[in-house]
C-alpha cells in the first residue's frame, strides 16, 4: 500500500511561529529530534489512573518516561494539564530536556468535535483547539490529536461537510506554527475507515491526517482493516497491546511495509501493560 507522496520523500515541517497571539513569542524548541525515525513514545493515558489518584502529576511525566520506561518521547493529554501559566510550561520544558524526551503530541479532549452539525459550533471547535495548538507548539509537539464523532445517526455526507469546514479553519491557524492536526478514532464517524479516508482526501493537505488507535477488535470495530484503510494518511500511532502477539507483530508488520515512520505512542493501560508495548515494540519493530 502506499503512503502519501509527502511521506514517502520524508518532508517535514518545522515550526513557523505563532499567530494570533504574542504570549509565547520566545519559543525556543528545545528538543530536535527526527520524526520520520521509527521510536517509541509514552502517551499519558496509559498512566491516567496514576495520575487522577495523586500519585505523579503532568510535571513528573518526563522523569517518569525517562527513569521508568527508559523511552525517548511523551505524548500529553490536554485535560491532564494543570493551569498551563508560561512558568508552568517552561518547567514543563526544562522537566523534558533534563531527562532528554522529547514532546511528541497533544491529545485534546473537551474541547468540541470536528463534525459539529451548526457553523456556530464548528468555529467554536475551532477556537476552543487554537489554545492547544499554541501550547504544542511551545513545547516543541508536532501533532494535536482531535476528536470526530459527529451527532449519532448523521448522514454521513452532512458529517463530511462539516468535518472539512471545521479542519480546514483549524488547519488555516495551526500553518504558520507548522503543528500537524489529526484525528484518532473515538467512535463516531471516526470509527468508519472509508468515511476517513474520504475526508482526507477532501482536505487534501499533507499537516492533517489519522491516529489509529489499536484497540482491541471487537464485533463492531475491526482494527485491522481500519489501519490498512487509514495507514496511508497516519502521522502516528496510538499503540495498544494486542490479545495476542501474532496480531500485534502483524500490525507492526502493516505499519513498516506501508512506509509509516515515526512515533508509536504506547496507550496501553498500567505499567505491566507499557512495559509487554515496549518489549513488542523492540522485539519487532526498532530490532528487524
């Protein structure tokens, strides 16, 4: 199968500097790292329930990545955040730089859907996600992870319109930070491989793309097929343990022979779970 044309010849775009804001006008990226290298990152929800019982907190994620796992990158969620003040985030930054992780990715949860079925509501979507978007930009991220479902039982012709309304304002903020915006598949109209695949095309700009999630496969959702469908457009991987290893080894296999480079978020949920991730990760993805 094969990946977009963009992917294939590596281009990468670099920060640009923000806009529409002067808050963060001395960003300094602190951490250069080649995103179209296959590694492994940490995504925080695999640590969520750590996390809400007071036993780390967003600040300590880096350490934590770093000392506990010995992984390269992180991969935040939004709603996780404490108040994100300019000192908070740059000792967030300071946090991932001593430690040598890089910020990978900003999951943004709460904060609207792409497929929002009023004008009103999508440009809110879109307003709600410029805070995010600057904030990931600041940390030195290179992707922000969105959320479309659209209203249930929608047409999903009225569903397209909307998403491509919605992300391509989104789109239109994020160029000049150089942030790439995806989508993960969390129900919805998300969930429909072919229905991505159309918006993709639709939009048709190299910064937007999926982030399949690897859940488990279910009767309603065959997480196979969605990324075969999905893979050409993927600017990364929301990682999840498979029920068994042949499965999981398979869909690496996918991954590689489609052209994918970059970050595998580890989403897997507690730490023996992350540690099996890192171990098939390794065994077959970083050692073939």
């Amino acid at each position: 199968m094969e990946r977009r044309k963009f992917i294939k010849e590596g281009a990468y775009f670099g920060g640009a500097g923000l806009i529409g804001t002067q808050l963060f006008s001395n960003f300094n990226q602190i951490t250069d790292y080649n995103i179209m290298k296959d590694d492994i990152s940490l995504a925080q929800w695999a640590l969520v329930d750590e996390i809400r019982d007071g036993k780390c907190t967003n600040l300590d994620f880096p350490k934590i990545a770093r000392e506990d796992f010995g992984l390269n990158g992180i991969e935040f969620v939004n709603t996780l955040f404490e108040v994100p003040t300019v000192s908070y985030l740059n000792q967030l930054k300071r946090n991932a730089n001593d430690h040598g992780v890089a910020m990978v990715l900003m999951m943004v949860d709460a904060e609207g859907d792409g497929a929002e079925p009023t004008k009103e509501l999508r440009r809110q979507f879109e307003i709600n996600h410029r805070k995010w978007v600057d904030i990931a930009h600041y940390l030195g991220c290179h992707t922000v992870r969105t959320n479309c479902r659209a209203p249930k039982d929608v047409d999903p012709k009225e569903a397209l319109k909307w998403a491509t309304e919605s992300y391509q304002m989104l789109l239109a903020y994020a160029k000049p930070s150089g942030i790439k915006i995806v989508i993960e598949n969390h129900g919805g109209v998300s969930n429909d491989p072919d229905w991505m695949v159309q918006l993709m095309k639709a939009i048709d700009n190299p910064s937007f793309g999926t982030y399949p999630d690897w859940r488990s496969p279910s009767d309603d959702f065959d997480n196979v097929l969605y990324l075969e469908k999905t893979l050409p457009y993927a600017l990364g991987m929301s990682y999840r343990n498979q029920p068994t290893e042949e499965l999981t080894a398979k869909m690496i296999s996918m991954s590689r022979a489609s052209g994918y480079k970059g970050w595998y978020g580890i989403e897997s949920s507690g730490r023996d779970e992350i540690n099996q991730g890192i171990r098939l990760l390794k065994k077959y993805l970083l050692n073939t």
